[in-house]
C-alpha cells in the first residue's frame, strides 16, 4: 500500500493562523488542529496537541509496541484486534494531548484549546479520531462521506431533533463547540474503517467549510490530482471570502 499526502494551510483574514498540521507516511499520522482561546492561545494550543501526537507516536512506534498481540491470530481475528489496537493507540495520542494543553492554560492562555482530527493508517485500516469541529471525510469510488460528526453545539441540537434548525451557516452559534482539547473531560471520538485502494481521505479545519460545501470538496477531490485538490481548495475558500485560517490535509492510498 502507498500512500501520498499533501497539506495546505493559509492565514486567512485573520491576524495569525492558530491551525497546525501534522504529515507524517513514515508513521502513518495525519492531523489537523484548530486551536482557540486569544490571539496567542490558539495557536499555543494547537502546536501541543500536533507535537504530543508526534511525540506519542514516534515513542509508540520505535518500541514496537504495535500490533504484537495478533500474529498468532486468524486474518478476520487479526483485522479486528489491529482495529483495536489502532484505536487504542490514536485514543491515548489524543488523550496526552488534552493532558498536554490543561497543563498549560495559565495567564494569559487560560483559555486555550483545539480541535483535533486526526488519521492513523496502518495495516490496511484507518483510524480516525477527533474532538471538536475538525473533520475527516473519505472519498471513495466517487462519493465522498464525512467519517466524523461535529462536536458542536448545532449538531447536539440537531440529534436532539430540534425543530426549526436553520442551515449551519446561517446558524448564529454555529461555531461554538461542546468539545476541545484543554476541557478536562473531552474524550475523544474513535472509529474504525478498512482501507481500499483509491481510498482519498481529507482532513480539515472548519475554515475550509465556511465557504466550500460539500459538493465542491467532492468536485475538486474527484477532478484534480490529490496534490492539486488540496492547494487548489484552500485558496479557493480563501478567494470566496473565507475570514478564518483554512488548513487541508489530502491523503491518498494506492495499491
């Protein structure tokens, strides 16, 4: 399995860019960090939780401590306990990083936090795992599909069933989030896909989605080299008025 990853970032309209991201084939990690909190906190918080992924996982990685558990298994007993594995592994990684950015509200970062998105791919499964607004979708065989669901206060009223929801951009709290690292008892959303050859998966920052639909996402991902889709998306979002700091990370697995 091959795999290809492109990252693009931009300021936006904003006075700094509190998005970080991590892009890492060699161990298998992608993220994406939104940070908040002031002008200095966001992005404090945000560079925390990309380096204590990193950290966690080089850590994880160099000691072998992947995946010892299943050679004896059968093939569909393996898938699964990698699965597990794989989850276990990206659950801790996230949560040191919210141990990580509680350590360090203080002063004038008291306030501080991030999102997290984040993609684990080993051994011909994804792991995907997130906290916040951040999001992670899979193009696959031409359809793209969101793999995670909003930590925010829209979508908690919209499982509620909520009636009379305007659209999400027209909904005034739209970018207020009910989870973020920083908040001691954020846990982590974990799941679990296998991996197909052509899988394309996007990671993002929710300044992306203030001007690009979902339609338009699966446009430039379906029409445009993975590398192309990724620049292209983020200044395109940027050109249509997008205020706030635009980051996409586009993975791409081939046989």
């Amino acid at each position: 399995m091959q795999i290809q990853s492109y990252a693009c970032t931009h300021i936006g309209r904003r006075s700094n860019n509190e998005d970080a991201f991590l892009v890492s084939a060699e161990l298998g990690l992608f993220v994406v960090a939104d940070g908040m909190g002031g002008y200095e906190g966001g992005e404090v918080a945000s560079h925390l939780t990309v380096s204590a992924l990193l950290e966690f996982y080089r850590e994880m990685l160099a000691d072998g401590a992947c995946d010892e558990t299943v050679r004896t298994c059968s093939s569909e007993q393996g898938a699964w306990a990698l699965g597990r594995a794989g989850a276990r592994r990206l659950d801790a990684a996230i949560r040191l990083a919210n141990r990580r950015v509680c350590a360090e509200r203080e002063g004038n970062n008291g306030r501080m936090g991030s999102t997290v998105a984040a993609l684990d791919i080993h051994d011909g499964l994804a792991v995907i795992g997130h906290v916040g607004d951040s999001r992670v979708y899979r193009l696959r065989r031409g359809v793209l599909e969101p793999l995670t669901r909003d930590h925010s206060l829209y979508e908690m009223l919209r499982a509620t069933g909520t009636q009379s929801l305007p659209p999400p951009e027209q909904y005034g709290y739209r970018n207020v989030v009910t989870r973020a690292l920083g908040i001691a008892e954020s846990d982590p959303e974990i799941r679990v896909e296998r991996i197909e050859p052509g899988d394309v998966f996007l990671l993002c920052s929710d300044g992306l989605l203030e001007q690009l639909d979902e339609d338009g996402l699966l446009f430039l991902l379906a029409t445009r080299t993975p590398q192309d889709a990724c620049r292209s998306m983020v200044e395109l979002a940027y050109d249509l008025g997008g205020r706030d700091n635009i980051t996409a990370v586009v993975v791409a697995v081939s046989a």
